[in-house]
C-alpha cells in the first residue's frame, strides 16, 4: 500500500486559514486519506513502463476532488480546491484534457514536490527479510495496514445480504497455498510482471486474511455479454496465481472456444451455397486446429522455428499459442497503423514475435497452416455477421459496435457475438452442474472452476446437454488440476 506524507508547509498554511483547534489537521487528514485510498484503488491498473519511470498513477481525479472533504468554515469549499487554490497541491494531472467521461479514460496523476510516496509492500522490503520474519510479515496482517484494506472491503461489508450474489463473485483462498506462492516470489529473480501478480498476491491474501478466507470480487457487467470484476480478480491474476489462490481444485475451459463456436456454423454456412461437402473437408485448417490440436502445433512450430537457436521448445510452443490465439480473436498477421493520438500501432501478431524473431514471424505468417486457417475463419466470420445483421438489426447501428467513423466494426460485432454465445453456454454448464451437487468456485469468462475433480461420464454429459441446447457442434471442455 501506498502511504503519503505531507510536507509540514501544508498543515501550517491551513492552520492560519481554519485555526480553530484540530480542524485543520482533521480536514488535511480525511483528504489526505481519501487520496491515498483511491490510488491504492488502482494500484493494479497495468502502468507502462513510461509511468512507471516517471512515478505516475492512475486515479480518479473526480473521486480525489469530490470525496476528499470540504472545509465548513471557509464557505464549504471543498479541500482540494483550497489547496490548488494556494499553490499548495498534492497531485497534478498528467493527462489533461483525455481523461473523462466521453473518452472513457481514468486520469493520470503525479505527486507534487510536497508530498513523500512510501510503498509499505514494497517487494524490496520483503526480500531483505529473513525466513522467519518473512513468514511473520505474511501470516498477520501489520497493524498499519488494516484500516487500509478494511476500506477496500467497506462495501461488500455494507452490502446487503440478499444482495451479495447479485453483486458480487466471492472466492474461498486458499491462504497457506497464496503465502507460499509469495515466498517463491519473494526467493526468485523476479521480473516487471513478476512484481505485479506479488502486489496482486499480497492484495488477495490481507483481504482473505481479514474476510474468512474469502476475496470478494465485485462484477462489472459487460455490453458484450461477459461479467468482468473491478481491480484484482480471478480473471486478472495470472495462472500461477490463480493455481495458488484455488490450490487442489479443477478447471473445466472451452477447447478453442472462439475457434469451435465459429466452426459451428460451417455446416449452415455450406447448406447455404448448396454444397453437399463435409465439414471437415472445405474448412480442412480450422477441422485439423481443433480435432488435431497437438499435430497441427508441432507442424506449425517445425516450420516456424526450424532453424532458430536459444529459444526453448516451451517458449516456442507458448509464442505459437498466443499467435493463433490473437488471430481466432480477430488479430491481423501484419498490421501497422496510427491511433488516434498518432503513434505507431503493430498487430498482436507482431508484437508477440517482436523485433528478435522476425524471421519467424515471416515463417509463421507464410506457413500453409496460418494462411489456410485465416482465409477459412475470414470465410466463416463473413457469413456469420450476415447471419445476425439479418436477425439482428440493431447491431449495425449499436454504439458499442461502432467505429470512430461511426460505421459498424466487424470485430466488434463478432466479439459481442461470441461473448454472448459465451456466456450463454457457460450458463448451461453452471446448470448442469448445479444439478449433480458440484458448487462453482470461480468464473473465467470460457472457464469454470470447481472444487473436485468431474467424472468422464459427468464431463460428457455436460457436453451432449450444452451442444444439444446450442448446436455448438464442437463444444468440448478441458481439465486443468490447479496443483
């Protein structure tokens, strides 16, 4: 957590402004640390690099001036304003003019020469402990920081209980299992990333440690049919963090999902234009993708990476995996283009090879297995938005599928639609579960995570009832043992 200590100079000003005994003191505090509860809100907000350098935050400059008290005997200004108004500022907006309510974007902020940022969690801090004092500093929760995260949960508290599910996702952590993954962390060479799922970690287990062995994660409700949650989530952390929070339980995920939901239109795609061929046989790449997963990746990785030298077989497999993962979600093999504030934009695809691989890159993109799969999912992707626009014609003029030029965005369209899709089929199997006892444990948009192991017979039985209510043809689910 964040700590700020102001430079005496402030107190003294607004001694003279409002000198009845303690007030000043009482008002500089209450903003003080409203401002230090809204940054640590957002925390986790992923921060480029470049924020990062130059210690800026993100926040919400609304919440910072709204919430953060106002002084009674001064005409009721409120405090943020007497101190922008006597030069005496904590915070400064870096992004001015970006951050609003049209743009959608959260302010970013700076700590002004009058302010001190300590970070009491700082992974540094931990890492100069020793073992016991490590296991200390992570089986209680320090004194000074308890007010801190009892705010974070001052909402769930005050929710009410016939309300709780509507609002909330609660997970049960698995707190021996999250401290150890912490001391791994605390014990490794870390990198950037590492540090942010230790913050992520650290969050989850103050918040368990004080809530019953529970994280509580609010939803936020997507237009595209999803439920997201705000800040640190199940869905935000990464798979070590995940296996840690919900040790020794069972994910159950969509195989390919984007991929498999597309496909399942191929056969209405083909009636369509009268032919008689199979599946398998006119969309020959996508067919082999999902019903020969293993043979297609290593294919693919010989290709790709035939005569490459210091890249490990996992990397290479992970590099494959998150290149044909970018382009069944709508990512362009070669892409580069302007942003709206003029800077250079790549694709996924080449982002995820970067400027080290770019022979690879080439093979990747070349590759008969690449060309083919994204000629036949362009195919599919084009019926399919005829499809719906034809059921649907709100979605050619639905704001959230709009381009900035206000014409409708194919991939957005697609998206909403496979979102939707998405949600509904993973509702069918939060049903089916329910019916055999097996209470779910957490939500990750494709992916379920139950608390034991699902039989074959059950797992086939979900299967046939999800595909027999949404002709997803190929829907079938995997198994991953959070161990």
């Amino acid at each position: 957590m964040l700590r700020l200590a102001v430079d005496g100079k402030v107190l003294d000003a607004l001694k003279v402004a409002v000198p009845k005994k303690n007030k000043a003191k009482e008002r500089l505090e209450k903003y003080v640390s409203n401002l230090e509860q809204i940054v640590n809100l957002e925390i986790f907000r992923t921060r480029p690099f470049q924020m990062q350098f130059k210690e800026h935050y993100w926040a919400s400059l609304t919440a910072i001036q709204e919430l953060g008290g106002q002084i009674w005997s001064l005409n009721n200004i409120r405090t943020h304003k007497w101190l922008e108004d006597n030069g005496l500022q904590l915070v400064e907006q870096v992004n001015k003019n970006q951050a609003n309510n049209i743009t959608g974007e959260i302010a970013i902020i700076k700590f002004t020469s009058l302010v001190k940022v300590e970070d009491d969690e700082d992974l540094a801090k931990l890492q100069a402990m020793t073992d016991a004092d490590l296991e200390q500093y992570l089986l209680s929760m320090p004194a000074n920081n308890l007010a801190a995260y009892q705010s974070l949960l001052a909402p769930f508290w005050a929710t009410p209980a016939s309300q709780v599910n509507a609002d909330y996702d609660v997970l049960n952590v698995n707190i021996p299992s999250v401290i150890a993954y912490i001391k791994r962390l605390v014990r490794s060479k870390v990198s950037n990333k590492d540090k942010t799922e230790f913050l992520k970690a650290l969050r989850v287990l103050r918040v368990a440690q004080i809530n019953n062995s529970t994280y509580s994660q609010k939803k936020k409700l997507s237009e595209f049919g999803r439920t997201y949650y705000e800040g640190v989530s199940i869905q935000s952390v990464n798979k070590n963090l995940r296996k840690a929070i919900l040790a020794n339980c069972y994910e159950y995920d969509v195989k390919s999902s984007v991929v498999a939901w597309k496909l399942a239109f191929a056969y209405e795609l083909l009636t369509s234009e009268g032919k008689a061929c199979l599946v398998d046989e006119e969309f020959t790449a996508i067919y082999y993708y999902l019903t020969y997963k293993k043979d297609y990746f290593d294919d693919l990785q010989l290709k790709v990476f035939g005569s490459t030298i210091g890249l490990s077989d996992d990397k290479q497999k992970a590099m494959i995996k998150e290149a044909m993962t970018a382009l069944s979600f709508g990512g362009k093999l070669n892409a580069r283009w302007k942003n709206r504030f003029g800077e250079d934009e790549v694709s996924s695809v080449i982002k995820i090879f970067g400027n080290q691989y770019i022979n690879e890159r080439l093979n990747f993109t070349k590759s008969v297995e690449v060309t083919e799969f994204n000629k036949q999912q362009a195919r599919l992707d084009k019926f399919i938005i005829k499809k719906f626009k034809a059921l649907y014609p709100f979605l050619a003029t639905m704001p959230a599928l709009q381009t900035n030029s206000g014409n409708m965005s194919r991939s957005k369209v697609l998206a909403w639609l496979y979102q939707n899709a998405e949600t509904i089929a993973m509702d069918f199997v939060r049903d089916e579960l329910k019916k055999i006892g097996v209470a779910v444990q957490a939500n990750i948009h494709d992916a379920i995570v139950v608390d034991r192991k699902l039989s074959d017979v059950e797992v086939k039985c979900i299967e046939r009832a999800v595909i027999a209510k949404t002709n997803l043809s190929y829907f079938s689910l995997g198994e991953t043992h959070y161990v």
